[in-house]
C-alpha cells in the first residue's frame, strides 16, 4: 500500500506542497479578520469614498499622501469599489481584497522563485514569505499601499521575461502596471528606476553594446502604458493646472533636498538601516529598530548578527550564480530599491520598502536551495538549510498579529458611532472628534450607513446667519484628557459658547453632548 502511494505523491508533491502554503496563506490573512483590521479615520475616508463612487459620485483623485500635502491617483478606491458592494457596505470587503491581493503574491513568489531558481527555492520562498507576520500585517487591512508586493513582482517578473524578446506588448504592459502601482503610492516612482535601469544594463549585457536607437523605442513603450495605466490621474492634474505635480516638486526640493537628515542618520546610516530592516523585519522578525536598543542587549545582538549573516551569504550566493541575467536582476531591484531610500531624509516606515518586501525571501530561497543541493559538503548544507527553513517557519508563527486580543476597531467604531446618534433623539446635530491623531471619517461613514449625517459647520463668511449650526453637538473624546468646552478644534469653536448636558463612557471614549449656553435666568 504505502508503495502505491509513494509513487503518487512523488508526481504531486510539489503541487500538494503548495496547495498546503497557500490555504496556510489564506487562513493566516483571512481568520477573524473583522475583528483584527484596522478602521480609522484614513480606512473611513475611503470607504466614505468608495462608497460614493458606488452612488455615481466618481473621482479622478486617490487618497492623501501622508508626508505632504498632495494625493495618489484613484486607482485604489475603484479597486475597492467591488468589493465594498459584495460585503453590502461593510468595510470588511476591502480588506479582504488586500488578503486577496497576499495570498496571490505568495503564489506569485512561488513562480518567480521556481521559473528563475528552482522547485525546491519556489517552496522554500512562498513558505516563509505566507508566515512572515510583517507580510501578514500589511495583508489584513485595506490599504493603498498594501497591494504594492503584488504590483511590483508581477512588474519586475513581466520585465526579466520580455527582456530578451522584447516584445513590444509586454513593454506596454509593464508601463501600465507602473501606472497602477504610482497611483497606490509614489514609493513606486523608485519601482519605474528599477525597470529603467534592468533594461539598459539588461540590453548591454545581452547585445555587448549599448542601442541607443532600441532603448529609446523600449522606454517608449514603457512611457506610452505608463501614461495608459496613469491617465485617471493625469486627466485630473491636465483638468486643473498641474496642482499636485507642482506640490509634490515643491515637496522634492524644498522638504527633502535641502532638508537635513534626521538626528542621528546619514547617507551611510540610511543605507545600512534600510538594509537591515529589508532581511531583518521580514525574515526573522526583528523588533522595530527605532524602538530598541541593540547595544547591551546579547540577544539582540545575536539576532542582528544571525540576520545579517543571512543576508550576506544570501548576496554571496546569487553574485555566484551562472545566469547572470538573474544577478543583474536580483541587484538592480535591491541596490536601486536601497540607495533610493538615502535621499529621503524623513523618518523611514517598514511599508515604504513594500516594493521590496518578495525580495529577501526570494534571495534567501535560493541559498538555502542551493545549500540543500549541494554536493561538496552534502550533509553539512542540507541540514544546515532545512534547520534555518524550519526554524524561521516555527520563530515567524510565534509572531502572529492574532495570537493577540482582537482590537475590534471596526464594531467599536459602530457601537460609538450607534451610540451617539440614539443620543441625538433623531434631531439635526454637528459632530466633532478630539483625538490626539485621528480623524472623524470612520465614525462619518456609519453615520452615513445610518442616513443620519451630521451637519457641517461653515464659515461664518459663508453661512452668515449660522443655519449649519444646529441645538445640539456631539462630541467624542478619545483623548483621556478632553475639556470639551473652549477647546480650539473648529467643530467645536465653530459651535459657540456651549454647556453640557450629557457625558457618557462608550467603551475606550468619552460621548458628550453639548447645547447653546443660554445664560443664567
């Protein structure tokens, strides 16, 4: 019998294997994923958004950028679109786009690796790439940023396959996608460097000589699907003056060229750090630099050392491969991918390397295949790779957002938001939050879903006779030291000299509702 069997798993194992690590993907991005996904302001803004889009309310602008004053392009919020009406409004729909979007790039890591190492690297980089909980983080929330892994490997792979045919399709193609990918978030400007310089060094090493004439023909084909995949965007800046095109060179040379670097960095310090955190934060789950302190720490210290020895052995081996077409590859996506980040001298957060983030396991997939192959030291290697694959599998579950309380910030949200308007006794009432970084957008769309939005206060240069101030404002303070009266936020300045008429605690917030003072009888 097992004689029967072995035979038969020996033709389907590798297809048994990853069918395994992509429902393991599936359940570690999917289970309870109401409860663990982030709803804040930014989440309630665009399903405020999206929401619109799906009433006929369509837009041409994408989402705010945090660092400056300027927007994306509105690729996101149509991808959202199908989604938000699937799950019948629920915000939960999008996010499970997003984990959607993960489970396929973990298949998709798959490939690259079998295509371009081998079977055994395929399995070795999908499996580690499904567990990583940095992944599996930026994989259980709706995001703009979040697709980016997807976006840029399914970019660079389309790009090494077309590079010695190039077909002028496919050129096109890899322009659209770049197109998409600046609209979810500009960190996907370093991606386009990518593909400019893997297809200039790609041609020289092919032809031995560089095309002047055939460069310029394939970076116009790029161009040309770029500006396709971009359009929305582009139609807007064309429709009104260029206005975030001009903030963002603003943004450029004024807020990051002549800027000093942050305390405590440098070109070098940059350089290095975003290295590190590359390997570290998605392989063996290092603590967040900015938030430790390695020296005096041996654990720590081991940690790091074990890390960057991965990293380096993982460099060492590709620079040793045959295909140099996959070195030059490997180092135009990851040297690119790192200088670019020495010329950003603001705070560096893990998700603007998510460009990047198929890269170490895909490097580290191929040393640890080629340790389990190798010939020379057979025994030593083999075992040496399945004890550093098993142990980074067992280390990287132990880190699970889930293993955790749920936050339930969504249902939380709702019950606030519930909360406040049963305090409203259905009449017109203003709404102001205080926080101390939020903003009011997830408690609106509720308030929306309920057909019961509250009303804006206006400038007093535009309603001159207050009709946008009603009787009552309801107030949610998730600061815990909120002084509802006098406070300068303009919800509630805009409101007037006030008193309160009601305070209630609403799980983690304070609900007050304030009325006219109407002064001593």
């Amino acid at each position: 019998m097992v004689k029967k069997i072995i035979p038969f798993l020996g033709n389907n194992y590798n297809k048994i294997l990853i069918l395994i690590i992509i429902l393991t993907s599936a359940f570690l991005r999917i289970y309870r994923i109401s409860d663990y996904m982030t709803f804040l302001g930014d989440e309630g803004r665009d399903v405020i958004i999206v929401k619109g889009i799906l009433e006929g309310n369509f837009t041409l602008l994408g989402p705010r950028v945090s660092a400056a004053d300027f927007f994306t392009g509105p690729i996101y919020y149509y991808l959202m679109a199908p989604f938000l009406w699937l799950s019948r409004l629920d915000p939960v729909g999008p996010a499970v786009m997003i984990a959607l979007f993960g489970i396929a790039t973990v298949y998709l890591v798959y490939r690259v690796a079998k295509e371009l190492f081998n079977e055994t690297a395929g399995i070795i980089a999908s499996s580690l790439y499904a567990v990583s909980p940095l992944v599996i983080a930026y994989s259980r929330s709706s995001w703009n940023p979040n697709p980016m892994p997807f976006f840029s490997l399914i970019t660079l792979f389309t790009l090494y396959k077309t590079i010695k045919k190039t077909n002028w399709k496919y050129f096109l193609l890899i322009g659209i996608l770049l197109g998409i990918s600046i609209q979810l978030h500009y960190q996907a400007v370093v991606l386009a460097l990518v593909v400019a310089f893997f297809i200039f060094i790609a041609r020289f090493y092919i032809t031995k000589k560089i095309e002047v004439l055939n460069l310029i023909k394939y970076y116009t084909q790029v161009l040309a699907g770029f500006i396709i995949g971009f359009s929305p965007f582009l139609l807007f800046e064309v429709r009104h003056g260029f206005p975030n095109t001009k903030t963002v060179i603003t943004f450029v040379l004024s807020a990051n060229l002549h800027q000093q670097y942050t305390e405590g960095s440098s070109f070098l310090g940059i350089i290095s750090n975003v290295f590190f955190r590359l390997f570290g934060r998605l392989l063996t789950r290092f603590p967040p630099p900015e938030q430790i302190s390695v020296s005096g720490n041996l654990l720590l210290q081991f940690w790091q050392v074990g890390t960057i020895l991965l990293a380096i052995v993982s460099l060492l081996v590709l620079f040793k491969m045959k295909n140099k077409l996959i070195v030059i590859f490997f180092s135009v996506w990851l040297f690119t991918g790192i200088l670019s980040f020495s010329f950003y001298k603001k705070a560096i957060y893990d998700y603007y390397f998510s460009f990047m983030f198929p890269l170490p396991f895909l490097l580290l997939s191929n040393s640890l295949s080629s340790f389990f192959k190798n010939r020379k030291f057979f025994y030593l290697l083999k075992i040496s790779s399945l004890l550093i694959f098993f142990f980074l599998i067992f280390f990287n579950l132990l880190g699970m957002p889930f293993r955790f309380a749920p936050n339930r910030q969504k249902e939380q949200v709702k019950a606030i938001s519930d909360f406040v308007l049963s305090k409203t006794v259905g009449k017109p009432f203003n709404f102001a939050l205080i926080t101390g970084g939020n903003s009011d957008h997830a408690y609106r769309y509720f308030f929306e879903l309920a057909d019961r939005k509250p009303v804006t206060i206006e400038n007093p240069a535009i309603d001159l006779q207050r009709r946008s101030v009603t009787n009552q404002l309801m107030v949610v303070c998730e600061d815990p030291y909120c002084q509802p009266l006098g406070n300068s936020l303009w919800e509630v300045a805009g409101f007037g000299r006030a008193t309160i008429s009601g305070e209630w605690q609403v799980s983690v917030v304070k609900v007050y509702r304030l009325e006219h003072y109407m002064g001593k009888n």
